[in-house]
C-alpha cells in the first residue's frame, strides 16, 4: 500500500481521502485491502454521501462514485455491523396471513364426519 493513500485515510474527516480510496480500489492488490483501511468515520462519510449525493464539501457524487461508495460501504458493514443493522436488512419476512391464526376446523376432534 502506498504512504500517500495511508497518510490520507489517518485524515478520516476528508474527502480527498475517500475519493483517493475509491480511486485506489482499482490499483490495489485486494479490495479486502481497503475496505480494512475505512475507519468508522470514513464509514459514516460515505454512507451520508451516497444517501444524500453528495461529498461534505457539496460535490455531486458521480454514477461511478456513487457505485464505489456503496461496494465499499456493504462490504465493510459485513465485517463490522451485525446483520440486523447492515444496508438493505429488511428482517424477518411472513406473508401477512400467517401472522393471522385461522382456526382448522377441518381436522377438529369434534367435527362431524
């Protein structure tokens, strides 16, 4: 990993840091690589910017940017978040008519035969 991309990431609250993240995940040798290198300020940072479209200094996210942001972010709540509050968690499912409880008057012990 070079020093440059290592003194960037230590500056977790910058932009310039991610986006050389996010450019660098094409150069490195492992995406694990940098995702074990975003802090959980980066995190949060990319997080914001893909929900609101934006960088904190209010640059647009471009298609690709926004892409990258969001790989990187999954693939770090993997590691870091239980599952319950990764992106895209949507809990247990049931079909709304199981949870209603419908009598088996079919197959009662009193029903005539």
């Amino acid at each position: 990993m070079s020093e440059g991309f290592s003194a960037l990431i230590a500056d977790c609250g910058s932009d310039d840091a991610i986006n050389y993240c996010l450019v660098e995940k094409r150069t490195m040798s492992s995406f694990n690589e940098m995702i074990q290198n975003i802090t959980p300020e980066i995190y949060q940072s990319l997080k914001l910017a893909v929900e609101i479209g934006k960088w904190a200094d209010g640059n647009k996210l471009t298609a690709e940017q926004r892409e990258l942001s969001l790989q990187a972010m999954i693939a770090w709540e993997l590691h870091n978040l239980p599952e319950d509050q990764r992106t895209g968690y949507m809990g247990p499912q049931e079909c709304s008519s199981k949870s209603i409880s419908v009598p088996n008057i079919l197959f009662k012990s009193d029903a005539i035969h």
